[in-house]
C-alpha cells in the first residue's frame, strides 16, 4: 500500500544559542505510525514557496506551538497574550490556502485549529483566563500526556468518527481557543464549560478537521483513540494518490495500445514483404 507525504509544519527554537528547524518528535512518529510519509516544512524557506512545497504531498498537519498574532484576526494584542512568530504565522498561512485550493486533506492540533479559523475569517480568545473564566482549566501544569477535561463530541462528525468516541478525556493545554467561529467551519467538539475543542470543515469543502488538543502525544498508546486522528488523515491522503493513479494507469494503457495498434500493421507489413520475396 502507497504511502502518501503528509506536511507537517515545522518551528524555530533556539537550541545552545544557535536556531534550530524541526518539530516535537511526536508528530512525525505519530504521522509515521499511521502510514504516513512526514515531511517537515519549514518557515525559514518563505511565503513565496509555500505551494511549491506542497506539491509533493497529499495531505498538511498544522503543529502546535505559539499564539496566533492577533493583527492577523483585526485585534489589538492583550497584555496576557504570549509569545508569537509573525514568521511563522505568515508562512502557515501560506500553507493553509495552499492546501485549500489543492484540495489537500489538512489537520490542525491546538495551535493549527486556532491558526485554519483565523484564515478562514474567526477570531480568537487571546487569553481564556482574562476573557472567558470559568470552572475548567484549559492550560494545567501537567505532562504533555495527562488527559485533563472532558470533551463531548458531535455524533456523526469527522471528529467522533475518527476518534471513534463521542466523548474522551483528552491531554488539552492551552491558554488560547476558538471565539468567533469561521463561517467555512462546523464546531464538533466541546469542553463542559463551552469551549470549542474540535471543529470540522463543511462537506462540500476538502476533508478538514482540527482539535485544540495534543493527540501526537498519545501515539506510543495503541488502545488511544487520538491514534484514529492520524489514521483519518493518511487515509484521506491516500485516497489522492489512489485517484492520481488510476488515469496514470488509463494513460499508460493508451499508450500501449497505441504502441501496439501501430507496431501490429508494420509487423504484419514486414511479414507480407517477406512472404512476397519468397514467392518471387
């Protein structure tokens, strides 16, 4: 079975005083684990070759990490606002509408469906604490793997059929989240206090979905239902290079039949000229 490339959008960290390009470990064993070809994109190669990139892949993962700048979204930032990459922000971006109009398959995780509701026209909570308090808390001090709040999920959604539940306890951790939700979206997923954990793009649209939690972290847990998140993604993202395939195969069966409907006559030419010389 064909493997398809999946993007995974990379970050910048500095590491002993020198800049570093990669991504968390867990999203490319995640990726990996499901049949997936991980591909590491990186800002530092720009906006302008952001389609380019994607031309080998069938299938984005937007990645965790920094808060979306809220110029991107026509606010002002809080005083509560973290840390932001404008670099990255601009080149994530790029992606997205790259991938839109290609029809890729996308995923987004914490971060990424913060950064697909932005582009597609929503706003966020800067900061749930200031802005929206309430009895969970979205962004404990705990393991990136402990699962925290309940999420309750919409029956028949992209997220409950991947995940396989309508309900989990996932590793959720953010300060961040989905205020005003973009019109090209459908919210599927949320904490007991409201919040929107999980969205789904409508129908007619490219498969997309989202979450605002950390399922890559759970990949070494075979029984995790978080792993179906990845499996839905490689799926989908097979499924182009299956399409892809089949009129490569028509053309390379044209043209062996036109190969043969021309050979066929000049052998059989060949063979008359040689009967003729022996009948001479």
């Amino acid at each position: 079975m064909t493997a398809p490339r999946i993007a995974v959008s990379g970050v910048v960290r500095d590491w002993h005083g020198a800049p570093r390009a990669g991504v968390n470990a867990a999203y490319v064993s995640a990726v990996a684990g499901a049949g997936g070809i991980p591909v590491i994109l990186s800002q530092l190669i720009g906006i302008g070759v952001a389609a380019r990139a994607l031309e080998g892949c069938e299938g984005l993962l937007l990645t965790g990490g920094e808060d979306v700048d809220p110029t991107h979204y026509g606010e002002d930032p809080s005083p509560a606002l973290g840390s932001v990459d404008r670099d990255r922000d601009r080149f994530e971006l790029a992606l997205f509408a790259a991938a839109r109009a290609a029809r890729l398959p996308v995923l987004g995780i914490c971060r990424g469906i913060q950064l697909i509701n932005v582009a597609l026209g929503g706003t966020l909570y800067q900061d749930l604490p200031s802005e929206r308090p309430g009895a969970i808390d979205h962004d404990p001090d705990s393991p990136r793997h402990a699962r925290t709040h309940h999420v309750r999920l919409a029956p028949g959604s992209r997220a409950a059929h991947a995940l396989g539940v309508e309900r989990l306890v996932p590793n959720s951790f953010h300060h961040q989240a989905v205020k005003d939700l973009a019109p090209a979206l459908i919210a599927t997923g949320w904490s007991d206090d409201g919040v929107i954990e999980a969205v789904d793009g409508r129908p007619e649209d490219a498969w997309l979905l989202a979450v605002q939690w950390h399922p890559e972290e759970m990949h070494v847990d075979v029984t995790a239902p978080e792993r179906g998140l990845f499996s839905a993604l490689v799926e989908e993202a097979r499924k182009r290079l299956v399409n892809a395939e089949v009129p490569e195969r028509a053309l390379d069966a044209g043209a062996a039949g036109k190969e043969d409907a021309v050979a066929q006559p000049v052998e059989r030419a060949a063979q008359r000229g040689e009967s003729l010389r022996r009948g001479a």
